[in-house]
C-alpha cells in the first residue's frame, strides 16, 4: 500500500513493524512505524523540515492532527514536560502504533491517541500541530480544518506543514479568508510551515 492509502481507516496491507529513529528538538526518539501508516519507516521530509523550523510548544494542550504513528505528538509530549497531548487519525493502525510509542517514551499518561470521532466535542487547544492529510482532497481538506482551527483557544496557534506542489499558497490564501491568518515562517525542500492563528487574536 502506498502512502496514498494511509487515511483508510483500516489498512488491508499486511501489517509490518519497522523503527524510525529520529532527533526532534534535542531529544532522540526511537519509534516504530508500520505499514498501511504515512510515512512506514522513515521521517518524511515535510515533517522533518516542520522540526528543523520550530522551537517546541512550551506546554498547555496540544493536537496532533492526523497523527500517523505519532511523531509530532510525541516530541511535542517529550519537549514539553507540561504538555498535554491528543493526536487523533482515522487510521486505526496508527492509532495503535502511536500508543504504543507514548508507552515506550513514557509519556502515555498526558498522550492520547483517538478517532476523531471519539474526541469530546468540547475540547479546546492551546496549540495545533500538523502534516495534515492533503491527499484527502481539497473539499475533505477544508473540511477537516475547519472542524479543528475552531477548536484553538484565544491566543492558540497552529504550525502546519505544507508542500508548495501540493497547494500550500493557495491554502494560505484559503485559511485567511476564514478567518485564520496564516503567516509563512520556513520554506524548505519544496514544504511551507505555516504558523497560523485566529483573527482578532
């Protein structure tokens, strides 16, 4: 399966284990990544320039958007002792992979690892981290962040990662007019990352 195929909510694809091991903010990760997942065994480039351009969140309550195996989470939850994280993905193997990797971290008492739909409707953020699921299309896209930007607190952020070739302009553009500016704070090997707020703020 490629990684086309990763928001299927339960990957047909024989399931395969493999370690990525990753530096993110002066903390080394060893985690483990399967198949059916975005990105099985690597750190994808977007993610990794989204680290490179990025100071940690400081702590408060975090959102993984469209997890994966749970890498943004998890180095938010590593770097930042007081955080609190839920990282949601429809993908329910990456859901497990995700829990599991907070276990072997030892942050599995402030990381949660859900279904979107599981998620109380009520929950609010501090902060929004994501390599959101592009290839969901444009519609589905739109649709997904537009459930989760409200959700930031007064004063929250989202950081996003974005490729150019895959519509990061045109997505800025889009996220303004809605009423949450988004400012370009890194271009690197073909990504944007987008540090993005709510207007009035």
């Amino acid at each position: 399966m490629s990684d086309e195929h990763y928001f299927s909510a339960d990957p047909s694809v024989p399931f395969e284990r493999t370690t990525v091991r990753a530096e993110v903010w002066g903390h080394e990760l060893e985690l483990e990544s399967g198949s059916g997942v975005f990105a099985h065994g690597r750190l994808d480039i977007g993610t990794s320039v989204l680290f490179r351009s990025t100071d940690p969140p400081r702590g408060g309550r975090i959102l993984d958007l469209g997890c994966g195996y749970g890498v943004i989470g998890l180095a938010c939850a590593v770097a930042a002792p007081e955080a609190r994280v839920t990282a949601v993905d429809v993908n329910r193997r990456a859901l497990a992979l995700a829990s599991g990797n907070a276990e072997r971290l030892g942050v599995a008492d402030r990381f949660t690892a859900s279904h979107p739909d599981d998620v109380a409707p009520g929950s609010t953020y501090d902060e929004i981290w994501s390599n959101p699921p592009i290839r969901i299309g444009k519609a589905a896209l739109h649709e997904l962040l537009l459930t989760w930007l409200p959700r930031l607190v007064p004063g929250g952020r989202a950081t996003m990662v974005v490729g150019k070739n895959l519509g990061a302009d045109s997505l800025q553009r889009w996220l303004g007019d809605q009423g949450f500016p988004a400012e370009r704070v890194a271009s690197a090997k073909g990504f944007r990352v987008l540090r993005i707020g709510r207007a009035g703020d």
